[in-house]
C-alpha cells in the first residue's frame, strides 16, 4: 500500500528563530501590528510503500528521528494517511 505523510518541523520554543522574529517585526510594517510570535519552520511530504498503516507510521517517525529533523534543535510532528 501506499501512504502519504505531512511532516511539519519547528524550531523548539525554548530557542530563538531568528527569521520567525524578522517576520513578526516585519508585521508591523505592512499593517498588521495584531500578529506575533511568528515561528519559522519547514513543512515536509513524503510517500512511504508499507503494507499497512501502523508499517508506515513507524519509518515515517524513523525518517523524522534520522534525517529530517534535529532533535537538538527541532520539534516535528506527522499524519499519515492512504495515498
């Protein structure tokens, strides 16, 4: 079967994102002093072959753990679903 993940990575809270800061900074500028607290991350989709969904869960958590985060520095989270 073939499975589609949505994987969204994020600076941790606890650090600094410097381009989430430019941005919020930013806002103010273009007349949208009302938003704050903008955070800058990378949005991340993949297709996984598994035979079944809790098969496809697994290397997707095991892909973010490995390669598309840094878990020093990053936060993710997924959902996957039927392709």
């Amino acid at each position: 079967m073939k499975f589609k993940a949505e994987i969204d990575v994020m600076p941790l809270e606890a650090l600094l994102d410097p381009q989430g800061k430019a941005v919020s900074n930013s806002m103010k500028n273009v007349g949208l002093p009302e938003i704050d607290g903008v955070r800058i991350g990378r949005h991340v989709r993949l297709f996984v072959e598994a035979p079944d969904m809790a098969t496809a869960e697994q290397k997707v958590e095991e892909a973010c753990k490995k390669i598309l985060s840094n878990q020093i520095m990053e936060s993710f989270s997924y959902s996957v679903s039927e392709a």
